[in-house]
C-alpha cells in the first residue's frame, strides 16, 4: 500500500514526457511547449467556407463557388500533416483515446477564439454498427467531448445514424466517393434544432460532411457548420476567378 502510495505520488510530481518528443510536457498536456508551437495549424488564408487554403486571402475557392455545400462554412484546426496526421492514425486504428483528448482540446481552444456563435448541438459523424463493433469507439465523439466541455456545448450522438456500411472513403477514387456515402446517414431528433455543428476527424472531398449536412438541412436544421481537426489539402487551390483554362 505505501509503496502504491509513493509510485502515484512520484508519478504526479513528476511532469509528463511528450507524446511526440519525450520532453517535458507542459503542465496538465500531452505536448512540449516545442511541438505544440511546431504542429501544421491552418495559419494561412482559406476558403470562407470549406477552409481549403487559397493564394488570396478572404477567397473562397473554385469548387464552392461553382457548387455551394450544404453547410455554412469549416472551422479546420491542421492541416492533415505529420504529425497531427501520425495522431489521428494512432487514435484510430491503435486505439490511443489519449490523443483524442489531446487533439480536441487544441481544436476547443482555437475554435473558441473563432466562433461569433455557437451552435445549439454538436453532432459527430457517425459509424456504422459494423464499423464502431470493430474500433470499439467513434473518434469523431472522442473529438468532440473536450470541445463540447470546454465551449458548454451539448453532444448529441444518439440522435444520428450510419444506417448502412459504407467503404473507407480514403481507399476509394474521388469520383466514387459521392455516390459511396449517398443516403448513408439519418438524423431523428425530436425537438426543433436550429443548428448544428458536425465535428470529424480529416476531411478531404468533403463528400461526408456535405451528405451528413445535407440530412441534417432536410430533416430542419437551418444552420450547420464543420468543424474538423484536420484537413487534407495538397496544395493550395486557386480562387475560381484567378485560375487559369
């Protein structure tokens, strides 16, 4: 028992290591004050919309301007780069709920410094039945929980459905993932919700959270924002008025 005892008291005097460096992490964190400064934050300027980067800032790119989502805009914390991308793969498919924690808060701080209004839920993408048996947990509601804590914000994840499996996105070609998660989701609050937040780990075509804000606009919701930690951008994409033919 004492010896119980002194290891939890060493352990809490003691600072953390650093998930990605092993250096002294800052105090209640999972990161160095080094690699938290050094993670790939979205900093440049970004479509208004789908948070795309852009050449010129206050833009909104080609592919919105051409065909407007069902949602608002996109609040993206990273830039789906190591290591935020090492993260979310850890979180995911090694089951290291600790960095849910981790990324979420960084997500929470830096959209409470960015929102003018907050939304009345925030609402994971759902898995399929298949799919969260399998994992054992929904990382898009591991996201959310420190957001929601931090921004007073309540988590509706009971309400929403996966009602059919649906293949990876990230294994299938940009044109096939439309159709691949068209119809796949339900949304069967009771009460009138006038806006909603869906909060995802990556998001690259957007087709996820365009069909999942879609069935939320449909089933009365009048407005829904994205808010995802990460997002896959190659390259920063021309405004549709400044690309070439």
């Amino acid at each position: 028992m004492v010896n119980e005892w002194l290891s939890n008291m060493h352990y809490k005097l003691l600072p953390a290591a650093c998930v990605l460096c092993g250096a002294n992490a800052e105090p209640g964190g999972q990161l160095c004050f080094a690699c938290l400064t050094d993670l790939p934050f979205i900093s440049t300027s970004a479509c208004t919309i789908c948070a795309m980067p852009l050449v010129h800032q206050g833009s909104v790119c080609g592919n919105c301007l051409k065909q407007e989502p069902f949602y608002s805009k996109c609040r993206a914390t990273f830039h789906y780069s190591e290591p935020v991308a090492h993260l979310i793969q850890a979180l995911k498919f090694h089951r290291k709920l600790a960095y849910a924690a981790l990324l979420g808060g960084v997500m929470a701080d830096a959209l409470e410094d960015q929102l003018e209004q907050r939304p009345q839920l925030i609402v994971p993408v759902p898995l399929s039945r298949m799919r969260l048996r399998e994992r054992g947990f929904n990382q898009a509601l591991e996201l959310a929980r420190p957001i929601a804590r931090k921004l007073a914000i309540p988590i509706d994840f009971k309400h929403s459905h996966r009602n059919r499996p649906t293949s990876v996105q990230s294994l299938l070609p940009a044109d096939e993932r439309r159709r691949n998660v068209r119809g796949a989701f339900e949304f069967d609050h009771p009460g009138r919700i006038k806006s909603v937040a869906i909060v995802d780990d990556v998001m690259t075509t957007t087709h996820t959270v365009n069909e999942f804000a879609r069935m939320l606009v449909a089933a009365g919701v009048d407005d829904v924002q994205v808010w995802v930690c990460a997002r896959a951008a190659p390259a920063p994409v021309m405004p549709l008025n400044q690309a070439g033919t």
